[in-house]
C-alpha cells in the first residue's frame, strides 16, 4: 500500500521535489562521507523494502540518505509460497521468510539508469536453484548486470530463507566470492565501485571477528551488520507464529545482538572499513547508540515499516537534537564515540 500510494503520489509534477524539500535531512551536520560518496544523512532503507527497484527515488524523498533495492539473484524467482511474513507488533518485530522474491537482474538492471538524486546500493544474492559449489558463478551474471547502475553494491550472504546460503559465510568460501565479484566488476568497468558484505547476527564471536579480518585484507568498502537472526527465542514466550519455512526475526528483538556484533567489528576493524548498522533500530536513541558504537551509516526495515512515511524524518530530527547536544560538530566526529 505504502509503495502504491508514493508512485501515484510521485506521479503529481513537482510531488518529489516538494517531498524532498519537506522531508530531508534537516541540517548539513547529518551529511556523511562514506563509501566514497555523499549521503544527505546516514539513515538509510535496508534491502527487502524495495525488492526490484521500482520505488526507490520516492523512497529518498522520505528523508533516507540511501537506499539498498533488492535482494536480486540472477534468476527471476517467486520467494517462497505463502505465508511468508508475520508481524509482531507489541514486539516491533518481523518474522521474515521471504526467500528473495525478485524480477531476476536483467530485469531489474534497467530501472538503476536515470536516477536523478540520493545515493542507490543493490544487494545482491544467490539464485535458489544454483548450487553452493556454483554460486560464485551465479553472483558474477548478477553483478555483470548490476553494478553499472549501483552506487554501492552488498553481497548478502546472510540471509536465512535461501538454502546453503550462509555457508558462504566460512572466511574460505567468502573469500573466494569476494575474489571472483572483483574480477567481474574489473571486466564490466566498474573496479572502483565499492563492495561490502552482510553478515548474520547468529556468528559465533570468533567468526565475526575472522571475516572483519577477511574484510580489511580483502581491502572491502564495508560491513552491513547485520541481517535478520533464525533464533527465534528473542521472540516472548508464546508469541512466535511459525512459518512453513522458517524465517529470520528483525525489528527489536534484534537490538542487543545486533549491537553487541557492530560493537565487536568496530573494535576489530578500528575505522579500517565502514560499518553500516542493521537490525533494531526504532528509535532517534537507537540510531544515535549505533553511531557512537561505531557505525558510520544506518539502515531500518522494520522500523520503517512500523513507523509510516514520517518515520524517518522523526530519526533525522533526533539525530540533529542529539547531536546539537553533545560535544561533535558533525556525525562523522561522533562515530565510535560511545
């Protein structure tokens, strides 16, 4: 319904442009530099809001600094059958099984061009019907396709709901994904094009800390932490409604875990790479207490997705009052503070 009313709404002369005008970042300390790009502010919209790219500019008028279309595989796929999503709201939380709906990256390639404001990632993902031992393969036709329209790309290596997907997570395997995407973006011209990846919130301490290490010697752009999580015990106790296929939680019960992992990369990494921080974020507090954890730039699904249009111009505006009250000038000098 949200993204129906904005296309109708974007189809009015003028409606974007007055949006952005309205809704926008409201002060110039918010701008961050990130990723070797400008962003209005660091709230962005996480992967799965716009599956396919056919909402996105509507999106940045809402006051998100970026926003992450996708998850796209090279293979146009349905998800999996319904139902498929759950919604907890006294928990502010999701319980997700999408499977990576998506029109397949020849698809969605051409709705990237002509993009005329804000800053545009894809997120990329593995088709359900290739293998483990094929998926490299099957990321590179998805990047050949994609990457010349993305401003930033993420590999989600993370997701809960494609089967084997996560064991690409070993530092082995992701190393040799990492290495076969830049060999695909050197060929399509786009070697300087930034890469990051996203990691799940259920790697033991030690894994996390292996791949941060992986990241800064494979000299990647960023870290996106951090996906949704298959323990559904976050959930209260008789709350869960459970899926036919599973599914990984987000929203608020995500919170702790979410920030205890963003809090172990910043240790680890020390500003070496960016870190973008998912997962929990409801709140101006929350998104204030994932900067000065040590994240430079922010994404929100489920908050968004309870919090209405206005949502993110209510966290702009607490960001700007937090950080007019502390001892910074701007956010990026407020990054890792806490």
């Amino acid at each position: 319904m949200a993204a129906t009313g904005l296309r109708v709404f974007a189809a009015i002369p003028g409606a974007l442009w007055l949006l952005r005008r309205l809704l926008a970042p409201p002060s110039p300390a918010l701008r961050v530099r990130a990723l070797g790009l400008e962003f209005a502010g660091p709230l962005g919209v996480a992967a799965g809001v716009d599956k396919n790219a056919t909402w996105f500019e509507p999106l940045l008028t809402l006051g998100f600094g970026a926003v992450e279309v996708g998850t796209v595989t090279a293979r146009q796929q349905p998800g999996n059958p319904r139902p498929r999503v759950t919604r907890f709201p006294a928990q502010g939380a999701l319980l997700n099984a999408m499977g990576f709906p998506n029109d397949g990256a020849v698809r969605v390639a051409p709705r990237l061009t002509g993009r005329r404001y804000g800053v545009l990632g894809v997120n990329v993902g593995k088709s359900k019907v290739a293998e483990l031992d094929a998926a490299v393969a099957d990321y590179r036709e998805s990047v050949r396709l994609l990457a010349p329209g993305a401003d930033y790309l993420v590999l989600n290596v993370s997701s809960p709901n494609t089967p084997g997907l996560r064991d690409l997570q070993t530092v082995e395997r992701l190393g040799s994904l990492i290495d076969g995407v830049r060999e695909e973006l050197t060929a399509a011209g786009c070697a300087e094009l930034p890469l990051l990846i996203k990691l799940a919130p259920d790697l033991d301490d030690a894994e996390i800390e292996r791949i941060a290490d992986l990241a800064v010697e494979r000299g990647l752009a960023g870290i996106v932490a951090t996906n949704t999580t298959v323990d559904h015990s976050v959930l209260p106790a008789g709350a869960a409604t459970p899926l036919p296929h599973g599914g990984g939680v987000s929203g608020e019960p995500l919170s702790p875990r979410a920030l205890a992992v963003l809090r172990l990369l910043h240790a680890r990494v020390g500003g070496r790479t960016t870190l973008v921080a998912a997962g929990g974020i409801g709140g101006a507090d929350d998104a204030w207490e994932r900067i000065l954890a040590g994240a430079t730039l922010l994404q929100a699904y489920t908050g968004f997705v309870y919090g209405g249009p206005l949502w993110p111009r209510r966290i702009n505006r607490g960001l700007e009052r937090r950080l007019r009250e502390s001892p910074w000038a701007t956010l990026e000098e407020a990054v890792g503070q806490g």
